[in-house]
C-alpha cells in the first residue's frame, strides 16, 4: 500500500458527512489530508473536520473562501482558528487577509488566499467587472499582493503555479493547486488544469482533488494512482 502524501489533498464533496466518514474510512492510511467545503458545511462539515483531525489524526483544509469588511472576517477567523485546523480559505483582497490573519494570530491556522477560481476563464472576469489582461497574469499579481498582506499561501490553478513560485515574495509560502486531473479523468466544471505530476513539477507543494477519486469506482486505486504520480519523473524536477 501507498505510504500517505500530504501533498494530496482529498476534497470531500460529497453529499453528507456520513458519506465523507464512509470515503475517509476507506482510503484509510493512504490519504492524510481533507479539503472541506462551502458544500459540507451546512451538514456538519464542521463536526466532520473536527473528527477526523481529532479520532483519526489527519489534517484538514477547511475550504470557506470568506469575503467580507474586515471586522467581519477579523472574528469569523478567530472563531474557526480555535479548532487549530491546518488551511482556511480566504479571498485574495489584502484587506481580508490582513483581516484574516489577525484572526488567526496564534493559531496553528494558515490562511490561504484565493486568486481566481479555477472554474473562470477571461469571458468570465469580463462578466464580473474584472479589469483587463490575460488571466495568468491576474492570477500572478493578486497572489503577489495577498502574500504582501501577509497569506501563508495562495490558491491557483497548476497552469500558474510556476509563475508564481518565481515571484520573490512566494519564497516560504505555499502554493495550493485545486484544478487537478489525472490523465483520462473528465475536467467537470473545472477550466484551467493539469495532471498531478505537473502541478508538482510546476511548483504546487499541495494539489486538491475530488471528484475523480471519491466518484471513482474504486477510490482506493484512483488515490493510489495519484500518489504513484507524485514519484514520476516528471514530479520529481519540482520547480523550485
């Protein structure tokens, strides 16, 4: 059996926290790390976060994506930090993560800003009023202005991931890559992806993946086949 990865991290998108206990229970010790979302969150995702860090010893990525003024998010944070769970969500605008961070002070909690969602080309941005240029390149400058507000890391697709690990200010920060498919998977709603392996060559220190493991029919082989992928040629000359 796959010794367990951190690297990947498993969104439990799944209907109900019965169903993600069931997917987490039979992954076993192949999986060590949980994304919980928007999704769970009014069926006990919180409750599901807690149990699996606390019973079953594995790390959680709580997945809000908060936005909102500053004082908000300031005591939203500081509510969730005292569960000590690894990765929040936040929206890359500096003043909610300086907002978030000062929520999370001495947690064990590391806020993680959003770039722009992976599921969002440019005819998308247009629609939202987003100012003009390509997409990467948005990307890359919002994440360089919510490391400068003090995120732990971003989130962005693994097309980005290296143009952000070359910026300076991305030195010691983590990179976060949902938009994820192994080879032959179908992309769903997701845009802007690539395989495992090169998101890790590209520079992701995590990448997030649901749906082709948890609406696999064999989840077991799916995790183990991305886990393989993390020790290919092409992971191992990680962009660093």
């Amino acid at each position: 059996m796959p010794v367990a990865d951190d690297r990947l991290i498993v969104a439990l998108d799944v209907p109900n926290v019965l169903d993600g206990l069931a997917l987490a229970e039979k992954l076993g010790d192949r999986v060590s790390f949980y994304k919980i979302g928007l999704g769970m969150l009014t069926g006990g995702g919180l409750a599901l976060a807690n149990e699996l860090k606390d019973e079953h010893g594995k790390r959680i990525f709580l997945d809000m994506k908060l936005f909102d003024i500053g004082a908000t998010i300031e005591a939203a944070v500081r509510g969730i930090a005292q569960f000590n769970l690894d990765f929040l969500t936040v929206h890359g605008d500096p003043h909610v993560v300086r907002a978030a961070q000062e929520g999370a002070a001495g947690s064990h909690t590391k806020i993680l800003a959003v770039t722009i969602l992976t599921s969002l080309e440019r005819p998308d941005l247009d629609e939202s009023c987003f100012k003009d240029g390509g997409v990467a390149d948005l990307v890359v400058e919002r994440a360089g202005k919510a490391f400068l507000a003090g995120a732990d890391g971003v989130i962005a697709s693994p097309q980005e991931a290296s143009l952000i690990r070359a910026l300076p200010e991305s030195d010691g920060k983590l990179i976060v890559t949902p938009g994820v498919r192994p080879v032959g998977a179908a992309l769903g709603d997701q845009k802007r992806v690539t395989t495992p392996a090169q998101a890790i060559a590209n520079g992701a220190d995590h990448v997030v993946v649901g749906r082709p493991i948890w609406a696999a029919a064999d989840p077991v082989s799916a995790s183990e086949s991305i886990l393989a992928e993390f020790q290919s040629a092409q992971a191992l000359q990680a962009n660093r």
